[in-house]
C-alpha cells in the first residue's frame, strides 16, 4: 500500500471522528442559545471537514499510484509468462526435432488389455441387442442404462397391439 494511501486514510478517519466534538459543543452552545460559541465550534467542525477532505484527496492520489504500480507488475508478470511459453514451445520443437527418426517412451501411451478383459468384452458382445450391422447413426434412442436402443422394426420384431 502507497505511503500517500495509509496517511490520507487515517488522517481522514480521525478528522471525521474529531468533529464530533465540535459539533456536540455546537448543539449544546444552540441549547443554551449561546450563539458566539456555536459559531466558533461550527467553524472548528468545518476546519476539521475542510481537514478531512484534503485527506481524501492524498487517499486518492495514493490509490491511483497503487493502482499504476499493479499495472506495471501485471505487465511484467504477463511478459516473463509470455517469455517462459516462448522458451517451452523452442524446447517443444527441439524435442520433436530430435526425436522425428526414434520413437519416444516418455511421448507415448500403451493400454494393455488383460485376458478377464478379453473375455468380459466379448460375453458383452455376445449379449448385447443391438445387431453388428444395424446403423445407429440416426434415429438412435437410449434406454435408462445407456445402451442404445435400436427400434422393434429394424430388428425385424413387430407387435400388433390392435384388439
């Protein structure tokens, strides 16, 4: 926080906490009907308004400075992000470049399917309703596990259900 912030924000605060007296000394001064004494605690209260209002200003002037300074460090920070992914995609390609006669290990996935797997896919095949050839691309509907469900008369079922 800017040095100019800190100062306006607690010299503005304690002017507006310091014209409260004033300002009771005026009220009790207008009770009495002690004008010459209301006219000097009002014009203290406007001093210390006048006071706090200089405040608001240098609170001001410090928060646009604060303001500029996290620009130029946003700024920075996203250069050195931009410099960093400049320097990971050179690397990048000097890998691809280097490795483009030899597989890499590090690059590369494998997927190695078990015999229980095997077996479990093909009694799935085996069970499930919907023929190998039927098209599912259009037309498809879903029953409520999530397999497709292909339509009675594309299967070659049909139900009469006149009576």
């Amino acid at each position: 926080m800017n040095v100019k912030t800190m100062e306006g924000l607690a010299g503005a605060s304690a002017s507006i906490r310091m014209v409260a007296t004033p300002m009771g000394v005026a009220k009790e001064a207008e009770q009495k009907g002690d004008t010459e004494k209301m006219k000097r605690a009002l014009g203290y209260a406007a001093g210390l308004t006048d006071q706090a209002e200089a405040y608001e200003k240098k609170a001001s002037q410090g928060m646009k400075a604060d303001a500029e300074e996290a620009k130029k460090q946003e700024k920075l920070r996203q250069e050195e992000l931009i410099k960093a992914r400049k320097e990971e995609r050179k690397e990048q390609e000097k890998q691809i470049q280097e490795g483009e006669g030899s597989v890499k290990e590090a690059s590369t996935d494998s997927v190695e399917i078990s015999e229980e797997g095997k077996y479990q896919a093909e009694v799935e095949g085996m069970s499930s309703s919907v023929p190998a050839d039927a098209d599912l691309s259009e037309g498809t509907g879903y029953d409520k596990s999530g397999e497709a469900a292909v339509p009675m008369a594309e299967m070659g079922v049909y139900v009469d259900i006149s009576v």
